[in-house]
C-alpha cells in the first residue's frame, strides 16, 4: 500500500474507495477496436475429448524455476500423479494429465516462439484415465491461508490468463488488501475460453472466487467482464447474486483492457507503479480461469491437468472451444478441430494481437496457452514490407501505457540502451497496439522485443564479467601468496644448508691441520668440487623454479605461444611437479601402478602425434 | 508443408501511408475546385506542373539513393507536399516558379534529408519560402477573384502567361496588375486582401476605409472565403476519417482567433479582425493541411496542442507587425524547429511512474 | 598609456577568472572512476590474453595509454564501438591479429578421457575447474569465461569449446533462426 500513499492523499483515497464501491469505471489511455471475431468459437460448449494418445509435458511451465523430474522411463503413472517435484524457489510440479507410461525424458520443441527444446517428459496414455487418489477438502475454511496456499502450489497452479505466474507465489505477498479483482475481459480478438468456462462453470468460478477470498482475507471482489459477453456476465450475475461482498463490473470493449495494468486503472483508477506489483497499490488480481482451477484443486482435489483451449480460425472447420489436458500436441487440437492446411500457413498460439506463430505442430498445450488461432489464408492480414516511419503517431495515440512507440522505435534501431531506459522501454506490455494502427506496417513491438532482449543479455553478460573479474583477481592473489610462501620456503631451506655447510667446513678446517698443512691440499680438492657442483645444482634448480613461477603467473603469455615457447612451459611445469610442495605433483617414480603410468604415457604420446599430426597440416 | 513465421501484432488496421495520403488529397479536391472556380485555370495549370516535377523528382532522388522506387512513390507524400505547394503560389506564376520550389522541396528539403519522415521542415513550406525570398515579383502577383473581374483569363491565355510571361496580347502580370490598380476593370491580377490591407494601413488608411475595396464585398475578401471555407470542409473531413487529430487544428485557429480579438479590442483600426485572419490567406489551409504534417510537427498530443498555438502566434505576430502580408510558411517552419524542444518537454507520463495526482 | 591599462586590465581580469576556474576545479570537483577502471569495467573479463595483455585489466591500462581499441575479439565490435565512445576515439573494426569474433563457448572437458594432470586448472585464468592430481577434472560452465587457454595446456586434448546452449529463456528474437519443420501433413483441399 505504500505507493497508494504516494498517488492519493488520506482524503483522496477514502473519495477513491467510495467511487469504486459505486462503481465508478475510469479510463485507460489509448487501446484500439480491432474486429472481435468470437462469434466463430463461442457458439458452441466447451467439448471434452478422449485423451490423447501422447503428451508432452515440459518440466516447467510457468515463470520460475523448473522441479526435479521424479519419474523414470518406462514408468507407469496415473491421473494426476505429480511428474516433477518443484525447484527450492516459486517452482510448481507438472502433473500426468491422463495415465499412462513414460516414454521418454528429454529435449522437446517447446511451446514458445523460439520452439527451442526444452526438458519435456513424454507420457504414451494407457486409454484408461485412471486417478491417483485424489484429497477433496470438504471445508476449505477449516484451514489457514498458508495451508491452502501450499495446496494450490502442490496443484500446480499457475496465472491461467496467459503469464503462467505461479498463484500460490501471488497469494503468499503480504500487504494490506482492499480488492480482489477477478479478470473476465478476454479482450484479445478470436480467444473465447473465459467467455465459455464463465458461461458454463459460473458457480464453480464463485466458489474458487470464495476461496481465494478466504486465503487473501480481502473483503471486496470486482469480478470484470468485457460488454461483449452478455451472455458470461448473466451467468456470472446469476452467480454472485445474494453474495453482497462480489460486484460484476462491466467494460467496454477495448483492446488491452484486459491488461493487468490496464484493467486495474480501468476500474480502480490506480496505478501499478512501475517495477512494482498490483499488491503496492491493495489489489490483487486473477484470471477467471484460475478461479475455477483453485476451485477444482481445493474443493474437488484434482491437481491442474487441463484448461480451456480456444481452436478457432476460418482454417478449421470445427472451431470451438475445448478442455484440452496440459501436454496435448497442438497437432491433435487442430485435427480434432478439422484443421485444413495450406502451404505457408500460420499457426497462431494464443491471439492475434499477441499470440505468436508457432514454426511447428509438434508442440504442447502448457499452462499458459489459451487458444491456437489457424486462420485462412486472407483471414488475417499478413505484414508487408516494413515502410519508412513518417512519425505520424498514431502509435502513440494508442499507446496503452502512455509510452513513445515511435520514439522507441528510433532507439531500438539505434542500439540506444540508455536511452530506451531513459524512455522506459520495460513499461512496455508488448500489446501491439502500435503495431497495428502503424500505417508504415512497421513491426514495432518486435524491435522492442529484441531490444528487451539485447539488454537483458547485456546485463546477464555484465554481472558474469564482474564475476569473473573478481575471480580473476583473486586468483592472482592467491598465486602471489603461494609465491612469497615458496620463496620464504627456499630461503629458509637455502639458510640451512648454507648453515650445515659452514659447519661442515668448520669442521673440516679442524680436521684439516690434524691431516697435515705440508701436505699440496689435493686430497680436499675433490670434496670442493662436489660442493660447488651442488651449490649449482641448487642454483640451477631455484632458478628453473622461479621462471616456472613466472611462468604460472603469467598464463596468457601460453596462448600466443610458438612451439618452442610451448616446449618451455611443458618443461616449466615439469619443473613445477618436480617441487616437492607443489599439489600437481605427480611424481612419476611414486607411482606404484605401472599400468596405470604407461596409458597416461600412451595417452600423451597419442595426444603429441595428434598434435603435431594437426600442426604438420596446418 | 511449411510455417509462416512473423512477430505479433497479426493482424493490423490496414491504413498504410498511402492510403491516409490519399485521402488527404480527396480532401484537398473541394478547396482546390473553390481556386479553380475563383482564380482560373492557372491553379490546374500550376497542380500538373508540380505533380509532374514531384515524380520526376522523387524518382530520380529514390535511384539516386538506390531505393526501390516503386513502392516508396506509391506512398504518395510526394503528391500532397507538391500539391499543398502549387495551390500556395499566386495561379499565373511563371511555370518555372513552381518547377523550382517542388524541385526543391523534394530534393533538398525531404531527400537530403534522409527522405520519407525524416524532414525536419515541412517540404512545401520550405519551397514557399525560398520562392517568396527568391522571387518576391513573381509570388506576390495574384489573380483577382472572378467576382471582380466577371471572367477568367482563357486557358489558352493562362498558359501563354505561364510560358512566356506575357499574354498573346503583350500584357505581363504587372502591367495587368497596373491596369487593374488604375481602373479597376479588366484586372487579372491584384494583391490578395490580406497585401491589401498591409499595403493601405502602411500608407496611413484606417482598417474599416482599406474594408471599403470592392475585394472586401463579402466577409474576408471575395474568392478567398470560399477557398477557405472549402479547405475548412475538406479539414473536416479529415477529422472525420480520423487522418488527422482535432489537436493541430483547434489549437491553431484558436490561438490566431483569441490574438485576433485582442488585437481588434486593443487597436480596431489598425488590426485586422477574427474574420480576416481566419477565413484570409491560407489559415485553412494550414490549419488542416499544412501544420497536420505529421513527420515535421510534434509527436505527442499535447506536444500537438503547443506547436499548433505557437503557428497561430507567429502567423499572427508575422501578419500584424511582420514584413509580409501571409505568414502561413515561415510560421509552419519557425515552428518546426521548436519541435524538438516541444517533443521533449511534453512527453506523456508513463503508465506507473510519478505524476500528478489523479483525482 | 592606453596600450598599458589594456594589459593591465586583461592581466587582472585573466588572473581573476584563473582564480575562479581554479577555485571551481577544487569546490565542484566530480569524483569519477579513473579512466582504466572504467576501460575495465566495459571489458569482457573473459582474461583469455588474446590482446596480447595478461588479462583484461593489463589491457585496460595499455588502452588508456593508447594502446589500439580493437584487439579484445570476445568483446566484438560492440565493445570497441563502447570503447570508441569512451575514448573519443574512433571505432576500428576488430584487429584479426588478435582473433574474430565468435560465439559465446564454454570449456568441456570429456570427463572419461581426463588423467588427471591439473594443467587445464593452472591455465585457467578465473579458477573454473575443478580437480585433484589424478582426479578427473570438470568445468563450472557458469563460471567459464570461454577463454581457450585451458585447451592448449591438456596433453591428452580432452577440452573442447563447446556453443553454450541457449534457453528459450534468453532467445533473442531472432525469427530467421527459427527452424520451420516441414510436417509430413497430408494436404486436404
């Protein structure tokens, strides 16, 4: 509530509350009317179809961490056995949507507009749809908010309205809170599985809405419908009536109202403060879907195993909408839809304002999913050629977060990452409402995209060269120690010896005069040599210590080095192992297994002849 | 078979630049008809010739620039800012006046820099002003309207005028001008009202005895009215269509209007009124058409509100105090500069971060 | 006279704005990150060496005294365009005496082929392998600069640099990339 205090002063925020209690609606800036097409899939009921053959269950989906696989190939799971267990921060498990054995754990095109493989589990259905035991909880009042939040956690559930944000995380947020919203808008063009689920499954929305009531302790519930769906919002009347705490808010229809941000401004006149979450402001929001899920998850004790898919598009003969278990290949959507395909097509997850094109079919229902749009081939205009921007502004005009698409667009083409921050590209939601009114067909909110990306890598790369940098550093230090330590070493050792020399000489000049002083010294000259001829050996070996040192400390000098510097490395380091404190010490002659000795030698010798084998070709 | 792979938005309003152009010149057609009926067939003379130049222009620009030529002359910029240029310049100008200001419009105003939506002036503005500097003569002899003078010039006279600067009779536009001053019969050039009005206060007549012209019979000067009424209603048009925002053009008739008042309250019998300065000259004209250039005027609406009110302000201090009788170009240039400076200080809060408080 | 007084004044008025400037050089001094530290900070760190400086830092310091700015391939040409920036320089393409540009990679090492030889672990530049004497020895990939020096040192040729694999996570929006599968789909009309 902080921020609240920062946008409305005490008297404001009292004026505030009482004009949304009378329903009071504000506006938003900007949003379009793009034609609604949902009169294509909202006819008929939602279907229900045999399960599918093959699932393909990716290990994560929804924004987080993905859970430790707890199966094995070859297993046999029933209906809503969880797969995964979650991750230690905000992971959700994915549940066997049917029954069935496990396949295969592995790589799997993902639902995603990049189709990069990502670890997905493959489930082959048995037919039989056979349950785990399931834990209906009868009265869900007998237990605390942190209890059901852990429930709906272990239900997987996850934002069902497109984001996938993991429900149990946005329940735990503390903060004072004075509504809980309830997002029926569905304003994006085509999708109709809200419109469906609230027209059919109202009662079940309500209990879900109780629930989530229940654990976040908020008293009052806007339950928000687009004007365009008279048919939900009578259902949902229906529902709430004699309910005083629910109140069903109908907006008009335009496109993004249905925007977490947007939809909040809409009816509370409030806004999120940038980087910041709805609970700053008292509210909290769901998707009506996810309403039903926590419903079905506490009251019914079935984990998230489905969801409403809308399948709609001149392209499909039996548009519609479906309960469409998590992991059903798009494929076996479109086929039960009557999926008539042409070349070149587009397949669309999601909508057409944000939905993207799907590269290949062979991709999973997730958690996030709401509709596969397969339009005709004129059914949707495709883009054109990208013309030059007149800086007409329209973008701006539609702009629902009161951004300067044209402006960003400069910057992006610049590479200006500073001053896309500086123009706050982050508060873009990535509608396409700019997009779609630009008279140029620029493709905006891709250049947007790829900027976000290009920063968020920057900043990725940035924090791994401070790391580095700090290793770096400490490496060197450290090497620095341990070559004070080993001159300190040698000293001392150097000391000793010239200490027993002094008194080995000592003693040799006593017994020297006792063998006789007339006598030419010969006898004695060979002892010196030997003296002398180890002194060097010693100084040889320090020395040949040191430029290993120097060596170790100086590694890049290797990576420019011409065959004979490398000669001289390898020799260094032998001299290195040759130091008796040294940890790389491998010490040839200690080393009892002989075998052992001779394919290490086997394996460098192959190494040296590939080596120079690769040098001779060059 | 194979995906098609795009970005989102999928679909889109399917109103591309070409499109808004043309319709923008659909609304031009009412305004240009009211010359053409007013002051003869020079207008359509004047239009061809500068259509002509700007494709010429633009194409040679385009290969020059080793930019496909074809779909970036199908955005039809070029024919509006050649369009807006020739109904600026006086119907029976020399036909290489007009040949040079589109010339220049194009090449050196939008193609240098940088073409489509990267001119900081508006193009035809910029070659109204270097006609008006360069040839004061030629840009400052206007056609009278038909009321005054019962007939237009014939076609072929008009283009005999053009080509060759005199009419088959030997007459040039100055000595018509003459003639026209002298007698007040016959007259196929004359100053427009507003150079009138100028020229009478600066010899020390009042404004209501320099009203007393028969060019001033109906509310803003014969002709002139209708055209501005015209373009008024090819503006609205626009609005209509939604090809223009009511920002720029409320903005600038309201702002010359209000300072219009003032000055009638101030000094009556040296200023001229509301009617004048709004239904003279080409106040329509740039109201709707001109100052609505998107690529040289502010981006943002309230940055819109600002720019349109500072043309007003300049068209009007310009016509009052200024050395010339219309001021629609310099105005529309001056303020172009200031479009960066306006763009900056009127950015839109975004959605989320601090701003005033709401109510 | 006048000559006089004229000099007068310029040396009186040029000894009070040198006093002025000398006094807002000490009260308005902005304390800034010296130069090389902040060369530094624009560098990969990856410490491969392949500029001819033992580690980032060494050619920080060369760069701010005018050693050339394109000699740091890891860093690409975005880093000699920051460079250029910061220097006042003019952005050079990348030097190839010193390497191309190249994907991000991260050391492997094919784990049943190590001996144990902690050569790879001297060489390493940030410490990112880990490893005993006659132990196999593996990478911290997230810890891997890709800086190459590990490969040279191995006598038995167990490291390969290997392309970092990308997560949907981190995709750039690169839609040309995107492999478009062609599905066997039988084709109704």
């Amino acid at each position: 509530m902080s921020s609240l205090v920062h946008q409305f002063s005490h008297e404001d925020l009292l004026r505030n509350r009482d004009d949304i209690a009378a329903g009071k609606l504000w506006q938003f800036p900007g949003g379009i009317h793009p034609p609604q097409r949902k009169e294509l899939a909202n006819k008929t009921a939602i279907r229900r179809l045999p399960p599918p053959p093959r699932l393909l269950i990716p290990f994560k989906q929804h924004i987080g961490q993905p859970g430790t696989v707890l199966v094995q190939e070859g297993d046999h799971v029933l209906k809503g056995q969880p797969l995964t267990a979650p991750g230690p921060n905000s992971g959700l498990p994915v549940h066997a949507p049917t029954s069935g054995r496990i396949k295969r754990i592995g790589e799997h095109p993902s639902a995603h507009p990049s189709a990069l493989p990502v670890s997905t589990i493959e489930l082959l259905s048995d037919g039989e749809d056979e349950w785990t035991e399931k834990h209906p909880i009868a009265d869900y009042t007998a237990l605390s908010s942190s209890e059901l939040i852990a429930l709906i956690a272990e239900a997987g559930i996850a934002g069902l309205g497109g984001a996938a944000f993991p429900t149990a995380q946005k329940l735990a947020a503390d903060g004072q809170l004075d509504y809980l919203i309830i997002n029926g808008v569905e304003c994006e063009p085509y999708i109709v599985s809200d419109d469906r689920l609230m027209r059919e499954h109202a009662a079940g929305i309500v209990r879900g809405i109780r629930i989530l009531q229940h654990i976040s302790g908020v008293k009052n519930v806007l339950i928000a419908i687009e004007d365009n769906k008279p048919e939900a919002i009578r259902a949902m009347q229906d529902a709430c009536s004699g309910t005083e705490s629910l109140a069903v808010r109908i907006v008009p229809t335009r496109y993004p109202s249905g925007g977490e941000r947007q939809l909040i401004q809409l009816l509370t006149g409030r806004e999120v403060p940038a980087n910041g979450l709805p609970k700053d402001v008292g509210l909290l929001m769901q998707n009506v879907g996810t309403a039903y899920a926590v419903y079905r998850a506490i009251i019914l004790g079935e984990p998230l195993l489905e969801r409403v898919i809308t399948l709609t598009g001149e392209a499909l003969q039996q548009p519609g909408t479906v309960w469409a278990m998590l992991g059903t290949p798009v494929d076996t959507l479109l086929k039960q839809a009557g999926y008539v395909p042409y070349p070149n097509a587009r397949v669309i997850m999601g909508g057409p304002m944000m939905g993207f094109t799907l590269p290949t079919l062979d991709v999973p229902i997730v958690k996030g999913s709401n509709c596969i749009l397969a339009p005709a081939k004129r059914e949707l205009p495709a883009s054109t050629t990208e013309m030059a921007c007149i800086r007409c502004g329209a973008c701006a005009d539609v702009c629902p977060a009161s951004l300067l698409p044209q402006q960003l667009y400069w910057l992006a083409r610049d590479h200006d990452h500073d001053g896309l921050r500086e123009h706050h590209l982050a508060d873009c939601i990535e509608c396409g409402a700019c997009a779609y009114v630009c008279p140029s067909e620029i493709p905006l909110v891709h250049y947007y995209r790829q900027a976000k990306a290009d920063m968020r890598e920057q900043y990725i790369e940035k924090q791994k060269a401070e790391i580095a940098k700090e290793r770096f550093e400490a490496r060197k230090a450290r090497l620095e120690r341990e070559k004070q330590e080993r001159l300190e070493r040698h000293e001392r050792a150097a000391e000793a010896r010239k200490r027993a020399l002094a008194e080995r000489e000592a003693k040799a000049a006593e017994t020297a005069p006792a063998s006789g002083t007339e006598t030419t010294g010969e006898p004695s000259k060979p002892a010196n040599d030997r003296v002398a001829a180890a002194i060097a050996r010693a100084k040889a070996k320090k020395a040949e210590q040191q430029k290993a040192a120097q060596a170790t400390e100086n590694p890049e000098g290797q990576a420019n080095a011409k065959p004979e510097a490398q000669t001289e490395s390898s020799n260094s380091a032998e001299a290195l192992k040759a130091s008796p404190d040294d940890v790389s010490q491998t010490a040839p002659g200690s080393d009892p297994e002989n075998d052992k000795k001779a394919r290490i030698a086997a394996a460098v010798a192959r190494a040296k002849a590939k080596k120079a084998a690769q040098q001779g070709s060059d | 078979m194979s995906f098609y792979i795009a970005s989102s938005p999928h679909t889109r309003q399917r109103r591309t630049t070409a499109r808004l152009m043309q319709l923008v010149i659909v609304a031009l057609i009412p305004g240009i008809l009211a010359q053409w009926y007013f002051f003869g067939w020079g207008v359509l003379l004047q239009l061809l010739l500068a259509i002509t130049t700007a494709y010429v222009a633009e194409s040679l620009c385009l290969h020059a620039r080793e930019r496909s030529s074809l779909s970036a002359l199908r955005d039809n910029t070029a024919l509006v800012t050649a369009m807006l240029l020739a109904v600026s310049i006086p119907p029976l100008a020399p036909w290489w006046v007009i040949v040079i200001g589109v010339a220049f419009s194009i090449i050196v105003v939008k193609h240098l820099y940088g073409g489509v939506g990267q001119n900081l002036f508006n193009p035809a503005m910029a070659g109204y002003v270097v006609l008006l500097i360069s040839f004061p003569l030629q840009m400052s002899s206007w056609v009278a309207p038909v009321e005054l003078t019962g007939q237009h010039l014939s076609l072929f006279e008009s283009i005999h005028l053009m080509l060759f600067q005199y009419t088959s009779e030997g007459y040039s536009v100055e000595q018509m001008r003459m003639v026209a001053s002298g007698t007040g019969l016959d007259a196929v050039a004359m100053a427009t009202p507003l150079d009138h009005i100028r020229t009478d206060l600066s010899q020390g007549l009042t404004l209501s005895e320099s009203l007393q012209a028969p060019l001033f019979s109906g509310l803003a000067g014969l002709g002139w009215q209708w055209v501005n009424l015209a373009y008024l209603l090819g503006g609205l048009f626009l609005l209509q269509q939604r090809v223009i925002q009511w920002h720029i053009p409320a903005a600038l008739l309201a702002s010359l209007a209000l300072l219009a008042a003032l000055g009638t309250l101030l000094a009556p019998d040296q200023l001229p009124g509301i009617d004048i300065h709004l239904f003279s000259g080409g106040t329509m004209l740039a109201a709707f058409f001109i100052a609505t250039d998107p690529v040289s005027a502010a981006t943002s609406n309230r940055g819109r509100l600002v720019y349109a009110a500072l043309i007003g302000l300049i068209i009007y201090l310009i016509r009052s105090f200024g050395g010339y009788p219309d001021a629609i170009a310099f105005a529309v240039l001056l303020a172009n500069m200031c479009v960066p400076i306006i763009d900056k200080y009127t950015r839109p809060t975004t959605y989320g971060h601090p701003r005033r408080k709401l109510q | 006279m006048s000559m006089v007084a004229g000099i007068i004044a310029l040396a009186v008025l040029a000894l009070a704005f040198g006093l002025l400037l000398g006094f807002a050089a000490v009260r308005f001094r902005v304390e800034k990150d010296p130069i090389v530290e902040q060369i530094d900070s624009l560098l990969p760190q990856t410490q491969c060496g392949q500029c001819g400086y033992p580690g980032c830092r060494p050619y920080a310091e060369a760069i701010a005294n005018g050693d050339d700015i394109n000699k740091c391939p890891p860093g690409g040409q975005s880093t000699i365009e920051q460079l250029a920036d910061l220097m006042g320089r003019e952005a050079k393409p990348l030097d190839d005496a010193h390497g191309v540009e190249d994907v991000k990679k991260v050391a492997y090492i094919r784990e049943d082929e190590c001996i144990g030889c902690t050569k790879c672990i001297q060489a390493c530049p940030v410490d990112a392998i880990l490893g005993a004497t006659k132990q196999m020895h593996t990478v911290i990939a997230d810890e891997c600069t890709g800086c190459d020096l590990c490969v040279e040192p191995c006598p038995v040729d167990c490291i390969d640099m290997i392309e970092l694999q990308q997560g949907p996570e981190r995709w750039k929006w690169d839609l040309e990339q995107i492999p478009v599968t062609q599905l066997a789909t039988e084709v109704k009309s």
